[in-house]
C-alpha cells in the first residue's frame, strides 16, 4: 500500500490489500498504539490463534480481533480472505518501534507588560495626613511636581487594592510619567489597620469629602484631578461640589448620587451588624462580591474573583469597614440636577467641571449611574457604558486606560506627551479597543 500521510506502510510486497493485517504508522502515536502493542503480546502467546483487523478510517488505528469474535463483529462473512496471521507476525506487531512524543515546554514565555499588582504599594511613599477626625494614609505615587490625580477607593477595599492592578497597567504607567497620584485611603482600611476605637465617630460621607482639603493643604495643591470609584466617586463628587475650583476634572465610576434605598440600607445594615458582632460572615463576602463584580461573579475571571475573596476574608479590618458602611448607606442625596439651557438658575446646582460617569455593563450600578447621568450638564458630561464587564478596573483596564488618557488628553493635559503613549499600547489592547 502506497504511504499516505497519517496512514500505514504494508510490511508484505506485492499486496495492496486496504485491511492488510501487519502495518506500521507513520503518523504521530496515539492511545491505540499502547493497546495494539498489548493486545498482540497476548494473542501472540495464544498458540497461534489467527487474527484479524478491523477495517479502520484514515485518521485511526487498526483493532486485532481473535478468532473468537469473528462472528461478533461479522468478520467471517464480510471479511475478504487474507493470509492467516501468524504467531510471529503478531509478536511483530506488538513490538513495533515506537516514536515517542517528546515532552514540549514552553520555555522564555513572559508578558511584555507582567501587571505586578503588589509593586504599588512598593512604589508608593506613604504619608499620615491630620485631619479634624484623626489621621488618614496618604500614598504619594510619581513625581509630586507634576500635575496631581487624587484618588479613592471603594467599600471593601483600600489604595492598594482598589488601583494596583490599574495603574500597572502599560499605558497607565506611560500617563504616570506626567501626573502624579494621591491616593487617599479612608480611615482604618488600609490593610493591617488597627481597629479604630469604640468611642471613636467615623466620620459622614460629606466629612469624608472635607478630608480631602486637609490632603490638598498638607501637600500645597491647588487644583486635583479626581478619580472616584463606587463610595470613593460618591465621595469624590461631594468635594467637587462644595470645591469646584480645587477640581480640574472628575472620572466617576460606578457613583451613586442618590440616598440610599430600602433594600441596600436593609442588607448593608445587616452586614454591618455582622461584620461588628460574628466578623466577616460568608454572608458579608457574597455581598460585597455582588458590589464589586454584579451577579453570577464565579462565572468570571477566576483568579481574579479568588483574589478578592481571599482579601475580603483575610485582609479587612470587620469592625473598621462596618463603620466605614455605616456612612454609606446613611449618605443623604447629591442634590445636583441638570439646569435647561435658558431657564433661571435655582438653588439645585450640578458639576460645574468636565466630568466622566463610568460603568460595567455587568454592574449592579448601571441605573444609578444614568441617574447621575441625567443629573449633570451634557456640556460637559460623558456617560460610558464598558462591555462585558462589572469592575471596569479589573476587568478592561486597557479601555479605561485609553478612555481616561483621551478625557485628559481633551482637557488639555501633557497633550503633546500623551500623544506617545499610544504607541506603547500593546497590539492586545489595541485589538479590544476595537470591539
């Protein structure tokens, strides 16, 4: 039989029999070889019982078959006559050279960019700033005379946590050669914190926002960009309003600018309850896992999602995080709303500064966020929905990255520097950008 690439070479000249009973592979070996070689040791110490082969496709192996079962598989009726096999042509068979698969490693196989989450607590100078309600850490990240990006967190989590795997990011670490970041992380949840004391008041929502003066004073900042994610943008846009010239721009994402409803001041008091009483429950993890990462988080990224139940078990202080959600969920309204163009100006007023209202298509956040939408000025307002997605930050770093260097780039920030940077984006993240 002529040889066919992944088919068999006849041992016996001058026959092109297609069910030939001795053949050798010349394809790659497969679980069948470690049976045909097994099988044929065994028939050939039977005393010579005859043999036989199925027929077989092109991309498989034959199949001996004893004399036995002949009639089973309807071989003496349908089988044309062949040679009978003998004892040692059967032994050949079974001891037919095998090629073994060589092992394949994969060897010199690194990322262009490795996202180094831990190195950004490493890469940070960490400051306690006084404040009228205690100290609150500071971590200083960049060149502190470039222009600022003030930064804070969400419920759960702290500096580190919140922004590492972000701001590792490959473009935003270009945008970082031209700002520098402050992050501010609320009182007693940074990690390894101690817990605060029983008499100690933590602090509302709008004396949170105050906080942030203190920062801007301690380090003589005129003016921040702000970047808010979940209670942090709720935060960041309290400070905004009260402060608008100390805020150049905002980048909201996942902000709430309405008081709390029944239902989440129900479940978070409850959390809080436990949190302070029986630690952090199973109960307060899949809480705050629905917070972060919406419905059905398991069916995510995998490492990404046992990363923060792992830090939410392990890593945050019950006691001082129930406070922290005891403010939240007692947060009065915005109050802001959108004025038509034309109308008389009234008490109610809006952001006066650009602002950019981020969210996961995956979010439990993305009404309140179109909410806040409808809230703020067009003029000056972007609403951007990120696919396939429910923490933007984690999740599609490489198009909020693009988003939020476009939105500085179009305020007019290091807009001649910015302009490399795409450069640097690797042909990945280019390639998602376009979906």
């Amino acid at each position: 039989m002529p040889q066919v690439e992944g088919g068999y070479i006849s041992l016996v000249n001058g026959t092109q029999n297609v069910y030939n009973e001795t053949t050798e592979p010349t394809g790659p070996q497969s679980v069948f070889d470690s049976v045909k070689r097994a099988i044929g040791q065994v028939v050939g110490s039977n005393g010579g019982q005859d043999v036989a082969l199925l027929p077989t496709t092109k991309t498989s192996q034959p199949v001996i078959v004893g004399s036995r079962d002949r009639d089973k598989f309807g071989l003496n009726s349908k089988m044309p006559s062949a040679p009978t096999q003998t004892a040692e042509e059967a032994r050949l068979l079974g001891a037919m050279p095998v090629d073994p698969m060589d092992d394949i490693e994969l060897r010199s196989v690194q990322l262009q960019f490795p996202n180094a989450r831990g190195s950004l607590a490493d890469s940070c100078d960490l400051r306690r700033v006084p404040t009228d309600k205690g100290d609150i850490l500071v971590a200083i990240q960049g060149d502190t005379t470039k222009p600022p990006i003030l930064t804070y967190h969400d419920l759960g989590l702290n500096y580190a946590t919140s922004f590492a795997g972000f701001f590792n990011f490959p473009v935003m670490r270009g945008i970082l050669e031209h700002f520098c970041v402050y992050h501010v992380t609320a009182p007693g949840q940074e990690d390894g914190a101690p817990t605060l004391p029983e008499d100690y008041i933590y602090p509302t929502m709008d004396e949170l926002a105050s906080q942030i003066q203190y920062v801007l004073t301690h380090f003589g900042l005129k003016s921040v960009i702000g970047f808010g994610v979940g209670a942090g943008a709720n935060i960041m846009a309290r400070f905004a309003l009260h402060n608008p010239d100390k805020v150049g721009a905002l980048c909201l994402i996942n902000c709430v600018s309405t008081s709390s409803g029944w239902i989440e001041w129900g479940y978070q008091s409850f959390n809080a309850r436990f949190l302070r009483t029986k630690g952090m429950t199973q109960s307060v993890v899949d809480y705050l896992m629905w917070h972060h990462f919406g419905r059905n988080p398991d069916e995510r990224n995998h490492d990404l999602v046992q990363m923060y139940k792992t830090h939410f078990e392990r890593a945050v202080n019950p006691t001082n995080l129930a406070m922290f959600i005891n403010s939240y969920i007692h947060r009065n309204d915005l109050n802001i709303a959108r004025t038509p163009s034309g109308s008389p100006q009234t008490s109610t007023a809006t952001l006066k500064m650009p602002v950019m209202n981020i969210t996961g298509a995956l979010s439990p956040h993305v009404d309140d966020t179109v909410t806040l939408n409808g809230r703020l000025d067009p003029t000056n307002s972007t609403w951007m929905k990120i696919s396939d997605c429910a923490m933007v930050l984690e999740e599609q770093p490489a198009k909020l990255a693009e988003a939020f260097r476009l939105f500085l780039q179009g305020e007019g920030y290091a807009v001649g520097a910015l302009q490399k940077l795409s450069r640097r984006c690797t042909i990945g993240s280019l390639s998602s950008l376009k979906e």
